[in-house]
C-alpha cells in the first residue's frame, strides 16, 4: 500500500509518502514547524496542511509523542498539557475528513524497524528500541509482536526521570558532552537491562546517527545497536501501521473510541463522587 507516514515531534511535523510493503520513500520528506503552543486544534490544523500537499496515498498514520490507547492521548510529557484525554484519532479524522490511524511515535519507529531495519533478523525474543530525542521513548518487542505504549522513558534514575536525565534534549540542555552524556545513557541501559532482559536494543531518534561519538561508553552484555532507518523510522512505521501491516493492530474504530473515553469519564465521575461522599458523614457527624 502507499501510505502516507508522519512523525509528530515537539519541534517539528515531518511527512513522506511511504511503500509499506518495502519502507521504502515515495516523495521527499516535508517538515513543518510544530505550532505553539500546540494544543490540539493546532496540531490538527498544521497535520491538515502538511497533508494536503500530498496526493495518492490511501491511508494515513501518524507517530505522536505520548500514550496512545484505544485512539485516546493520555499523557502529556513534552507536548501541551491539554491534550490529556483528547480522542486524537478522532480529532485528525475529523479535521481532514479521512481516517487517520494514531500511534505512539517510539512504537511507530519499533514497527519500522523490526519490519525493514535490523530487528527483521531478530523475530524470536525480545528487542527494544529506545528513540533519543526530546523525550526518551520505547517499545517492546516479544518475538516480533509489539508491547504497545510501555513509557520506559518514565523510569526514575539519579532521583530524576530518565528522559529529564539523559535524553537528547538534556544533554543540549545541560551543554554535555558526548563522554557525560554516554555515561548517564550507559546507566539508563543497564537498568533496562536488569529489569527486562533484552536480547537487543536498537537505538533511534536523534543520538542514533552520533552513535559513534558515545559508543565506546556503552557497556551492557546486551548488544546495542543503531536504527538501520535511523530518523525515518517513525514516518515508515505510522504508515505501515496505517496500512495495517503490522501485528500491533490498528485502534478501534472512532465510535468504538468514543464508547471508550465516555465509560472512562463515567467511571472517574464515579470516584470523584465516592471520594466526596466518604468525607461527607464525618461532616454530618460534625453537624449532630
Ligand atoms: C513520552 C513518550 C514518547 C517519548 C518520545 C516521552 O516523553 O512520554 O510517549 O514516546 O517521549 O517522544
């Protein structure tokens, strides 16, 4: 299928017409700045724009930089914080009147490269990509099959949060060096390590093409490897995510979605009302 792939980044919307049965690039890649702030009205805007200079595809998926889950944002790490709880596949459909298939951007970029990069060879056990970049993402792999949204950028290490820690952000950040930096990201593995076993781990986003100037700092028994698709992987994987070529399934249809974050709000309107009355007969108590 020729889809059309786009990575959702804190700095920038980055689009390419994608074969996904060979990853291959159909068209150049188009970057737009990310709005800001971006809020999800934003986003949806900027996406339809980058879109419409795009003609022949016939899907569309987009990697973005957060929780995922049934087509719903959950969390908010690096991207505006009022995109928590937002149907996002249901808002991008609506705004450019197709549908839109969302997925996490670090699972995105797993799928590429466990269909066309160095994952391809490894199908039986576990793999890990880790992206480096603003934030610090991951995604699982248990004989080829995808964990969806495992948010191991969230681990705490140094009593920080990892990706505050040793992202590629926080080296920019911090002005470190690739010898500092290469130490702090060697902790983050080998707590990866000791906690999940990995057979692999491939590194993308923005530090895996400077592979080479923090390598010899990485001293893990597991191998650690860059991304053969190196910074495309996200566009190739929310294409072939799209396409449906890919075990991770796509999210449920919109309706389907909908039912889902209406039981959620329910449920949590529930609690809020159990809290409340827990504390009220203590008050009437006060009251006798
Ligand atoms: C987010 C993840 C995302 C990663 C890379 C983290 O801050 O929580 O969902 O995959 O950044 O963008």
């Amino acid at each position: 299928m020729i889809a059309l792939g786009v990575d959702i980044g804190g700095s920038g919307i980055k689009g390419a017409k994608v074969n996904t049965e060979t990853g291959e690039l159909l068209s150049e890649r188009i970057r737009i700045a990310t709005p800001q702030p971006a809020t999800p009205e934003a986003v949806a805007a900027t996406l339809k724009e980058l879109a419409a200079q795009f003609t022949d595809y016939e899907a569309i998926g987009c990697g973005f930089p957060a929780t995922v889950h049934h087509g719903i944002c959950f969390t908010a790490a690096n991207i505006d914080q009022t995109w928590i709880n937002t149907p996002v596949e249901k808002l991008f459909t609506e705004t450019l009147g197709h549908p839109v298939f969302v997925i996490n951007d670090a699972d995105a970029a797993g799928i590429a490269e466990m269909k066309f990069g160095i994952g391809k060879e490894h199908q039986t056990g576990i793999v890990m990509m880790i992206t480096v970049g603003t934030g610090l993402g991951s995604a699982i792999f248990v004989n080829g099959a995808l964990m969806p949204n495992t948010e191991l950028g969230h681990l705490i290490l140094s009593d920080d949060i990892a990706e505050h820690y040793c992202s590629d952000a926080a080296r920019q950040r911090q002005d470190l060096g690739w010898n500092k930096w290469g130490k702090r990201f060697n902790r983050y593995l080998q707590r990866l390590q000791f906690l999940f076993n990995p057979d692999l781990i491939i590194l993308g986003g923005g530090a895996s093409k400077s592979f080479s100037k923090f390598q010899e700092k990485i001293r893990v028994r597991t191998p650690v490897v860059p991304a053969t698709t190196l910074n495309l992987a996200g566009i190739i994987g929310a294409a072939v995510y799209a396409a449906g070529e890919t075990d991770a399934g796509h999210a449920p249809n919109i309706t389907e979605a909908e039912e889902y974050i209406k039981n959620m709000l329910e449920a949590e309107a529930k609690h809020e009302k159990k809290k409340k009355q827990a504390v009220t007969p203590a008050e009437d108590a006060d009251d006798d």
